[in-house]
C-alpha cells in the first residue's frame, strides 16, 4: 500500500447514483441519471492506493451526509481499486448503520467485515498505523457482541478514544459526535444532543465548512428551544454539501424548529430536486414541503406534492411512497378540514410493518369526521386504529435494516396516544363534552411523557391543538388560548394553533 495523504479539497464529480438513496428510502430507482456536485471538504491521510483516494473521500464526505447507500458504493470502488484498503471496508461497513434513524444492518456490516478478514484479531494487524486501528476498532465495537444499545454505548467509547488520540482529525471528532446522537437511537435525549453539539461545535471552530460538524449541529440543535443556536450552521450546510439531497433538506430542522416556512420551502425544494434529478422519489423532502405550503395556505401546491405521491403509488408502489401518500393525505385533511378527501381510499400497507404514517391517516379522517359530525365514521376510523396498533405489537422485533421492517416501541405508545385522544373527539361529538376533554388532556400526558420528535408532528394535528379546538367550541376560550399558545410553543407560527389562539383571544374580549 502507498501511504498518501488525501488532500483538503472541495470534491466536484460526477456521482453514478443506480443505488444513491435520499433518507429511508430504500428501492434503486429504474433509472438514475448522473448528477455533478459538491459534498463539501476534509482531510483524511490514509494508508490506501493513490487510485482509491477519489472513491474512498467521495464515500467518506457521502457519509457525513447520510447517503448510505452512496457511500457505499464508493467504498466498494475504492476496494476494487486497493482490495487491500483497510479503511475503504470500515467506510462500507459503517454506511450500514443509520444512527439517528434506529436502523442498522447487522449482518450486512458483518459481511463486509468478513470480507477484510475472519476475525477481530486478523482485521486489526491489516490496519496500517494507529489511527487506522482505532478507526478499525471502533467499527468492530459497533458490530461486535451484545444489544445495539451495548454496541453503541462502546463505539462511542471506541469514538471519544480515537478523538481524544488524534485531536487534530476533524473527522473522527466529527463521528464521536455523531456517535452521541446515536446512542438514544431514534428518540432524542437532550444530554446526548448538547454533548454531540460540543463536539461539533469544536471541530466547526477549526472548519466551519466541514460537513459532519456542519450536519450534526443541525440534528444536535432540532428543536424549539436550541434551535436559534443551529441556525448559522443550517445556513451553510447546503451551501457546503449541495450534491447531496439530504443536505439540502436538513436545514430546514431548524427552520421548522423556528417557524421559518419560506426557508423550509425553499431547502426542501431543493432537495426534492436534487433527489429527483438523482432518479429518486425524495419523499422524505416531500412531507416536509407539503407541511411547510400548508403552513402557509398554498394549498395548489401541496395538493401537487400529494398528487404526485399517488401518481408514483399508481405506476410503481414502493413501501416508501406508499407510507408517504398516508401521511400526506393525512396532513391534507387536517389542515383543510376537506370533506371531499373523507372520500380517498384506504392506502395499501402490505409489506409494510411500520404504522406511524398509517395511524396518522385514521387518527386524521377520525378527528374531520367527528369535527363534521360523522360520528359513525369517525368510529370505524378508532376502530382502524386501535386494530392497526394491537396487531402491530407481533412486529416489534428490534432493529433492523429499515424502517418498514419493524414497528418501533415509540410507534405503538403514539398509536395509543392517537387512539385515546381520538376518542376524546368522538365523545365530545357525541355531546360528552367534559368526557372527550378529559380523553384528549389523557392523551395529551402521555405524550407529554414521550421524548420531543421535530418536523411535521407525528399526529399531523398537534393534540394541544385539538384540545383548543374542542374547548374554543365549548365556550372556553381563555381554556383554548393556553392550548394554543403550548402548540406554539413546540410548533411556532403553526397557522391552525395562530388562528385558534386569535379566534380564543378575540372570544375572552368583552367586544369580542
């Protein structure tokens, strides 16, 4: 092997995207046009061939952005170019472990460990100099004995190790840090975001175009109370990375977590365009557009999105568009209230064990429905949705490679969070006003319990904003704005919760 230092460089190619995929999506595309860009820029010595720098920092940078599967194949063009390179099998075999996602490929990684050689033993004497074994090592920890939680908890050791070692390489900083978002798995932990956001913040001091610190401050700072601290770094990422599509979009985290909805729109304009004109569907992108037009009243717009989404579902159904087009759907009848969409059919979910998206879907035609009076319909909605989560529980097997593969544990506990406060609305509906109150505040102290989760909510109507609703039609309207002003508190300038709390403030005037 040739021990070459891979210079610091803005990487501008041309990506073969067959198997590039944005954020949990996972079908290769029919067909995928190549894209030139940037990824961004780093420095990484390392011990393989002059001839597998160019893939080897393409799927390093790749990595930083959350293009798994890029990165993978990036590695494995730098194998075929250095069969030999040891960090080329450590890049492939971390693009298979998606930290924030709580998804991870076990076996995959495993295989591609095994490919390097048989044992922990005989992979580590590969290794070339230190750094490198710590990097190995680390990888053998994530995949090694024990619960992913166990295997998490020593990669980040392994991690913090390796940076404290070599404080001067920015991407193993950048990596530990990522390593402390990942130990909670898809559930954020506020003590874990602001350690991974010190990391960050370190490596952002030296660098501030590196893309993983870059990347990580953004998900370290996702929610309303810290996400001021990460708007300088949502500004600058997509400009630093604008070839990759999930880049592009993770700004507008902040930009949800503050309100922002024209700098949501226009972040995931562009990496629904990025991901399209990469043979992708970018739904991923796509919700969160949808939510942010809504947010503000373009609704020609998102109805295109959703239409689209069926359109795809109609030529070729994936579990991806199909989960999308629920929670689009779902989305659009909460913040149209449109009687003539209480009409759409019923969105196939075979194959498909994931059920948040699904959940949201009845939890929304049942909270129109009794808002309009069906009562019976919204019934057979609960109905739905209380069946779809106690049949689901068979699907909790842990994690796995994807999200469609498995239910979460956090999956089921908001399904019966959905179905209780649904219930809440059929009685109020049904005339038990003070009874569907009280189910609604129930459902409201369990999710109360639950961690913070950013983006579009879960629910697709905030249940604070539900119980505004319900109170603002009671006549207590001074009830209704305190329900108002806490959905806005964790989803500003929400445009259902701002004309609720006017409507409830103008109601407590005495002209009012």
């Amino acid at each position: 092997m040739t021990n070459l230092p891979a210079r610091a460089a803005t990487l501008l190619f041309v990506l073969c995207c067959t198997t590039t995929a944005l954020s949990h999506e996972k079908t290769p595309p029919a067909a995928a046009v190549p894209v030139a860009g940037s990824l961004g820029e780093t420095n990484f010595p390392n011990s393989g061939a002059a001839a597998a720098q160019p893939d080897f920092m393409r799927g390093l940078l790749l990595l930083h952005s959350f293009e798994f599967d890029a990165a993978r194949e990036s590695f494995r063009a730098a194998q075929a170019k250095d069969p030999g390179f040891v960090m080329a099998y450590w890049g492939e075999a971390l693009s298979h472990n998606m930290p924030i996602w709580g998804e991870q490929d076990l076996e995959a990684a495993r295989v591609v460990l095994r490919r390097l050689g048989p044992t922990r033993e005989a992979r580590m004497t590969q290794a070339a100099t230190d750094r490198e074994r710590g990097y190995l090592a680390s990888v053998e920890a994530l995949y090694g004995d024990g619960t992913k939680v166990e295997r998490d908890a020593s990669f980040n050791r392994a991690l913090g190790e390796l940076a404290r070692k070599f404080p001067a390489d920015l991407d193993a900083r950048s990596f530990y840090a990522l390593s402390w978002l990942g130990l909670s798995g898809a559930t954020r932990n506020t003590a874990n975001y602001m350690r991974a956001a010190a990391e960050a913040e370190a490596v952002y001091e030296i660098d501030p175009r590196h893309p993983g610190a870059l990347h990580y401050l953004v998900h370290a700072y996702d929610d309303p109370v810290h996400a001021p601290l990460g708007l300088r770094a949502a500004r600058r990422y997509g400009k630093v990375a604008p070839a990759a599509a999930h880049a592009q979009h993770m700004p507008s985290h902040i930009f949800f977590a503050l309100g922002m909805w024209d700098d949501a729109i226009a972040a995931n304009v562009a990496s629904l365009a990025t991901a399209r004109s990469q043979g992708q569907g970018g739904y991923h992108a796509l919700e969160w557009l949808a939510y942010a037009y809504l947010q503000q009243g373009m609704r020609d717009d998102a109805a295109k999105l959703v239409q689209s989404v069926a359109d795809d579902v109609a030529r070729n159904p994936t579990p991806g568009n199909r989960t999308t087009l629920a929670y689009a759907r779902a989305m659009w009848l909460v913040e149209t209230g449109s009687a003539d969409a209480m009409g759409w059919a019923d969105v196939d979910e075979t194959g498909i064990k994931s059920i948040y998206a699904f959940s949201a879907y009845d939890f929304a035609r049942g909270v129109v429905a009794a808002r309009s009076g069906n009562v019976a319909a919204a019934e057979a909605q609960a109905r739905r949705l209380q069946a779809r989560s106690d049949a689901a529980r068979a699907n909790a097997v842990g994690v796995v490679a994807s999200r469609y593969d498995s239910v979460t544990p956090v999956e089921l506990e908001q399904g019966q969070v959905l179905a209780t406060a649904l219930e809440g609305a059929i009685l109020f509906a049904q005339g038990k006003r003070d009874n569907g109150l009280d189910s609604v505040r129930e459902a409201i102290a369990r999710a109360d319990s639950m961690a913070f989760e950013y983006g579009p909510p879960y629910s697709v109507k905030p249940l604070d904003e539900l119980l505004g609703d319900l109170l603002l039609t009671a006549g207590r309207p001074v009830e209704a704005a305190a329900a108002y002003r806490k959905t806005l508190a964790v989803h500003p300038d929400r445009r259902l919760a701002v004309a609720g709390l006017n409507a409830a403030l103008g109601a407590e005037s005495p002209d009012g």
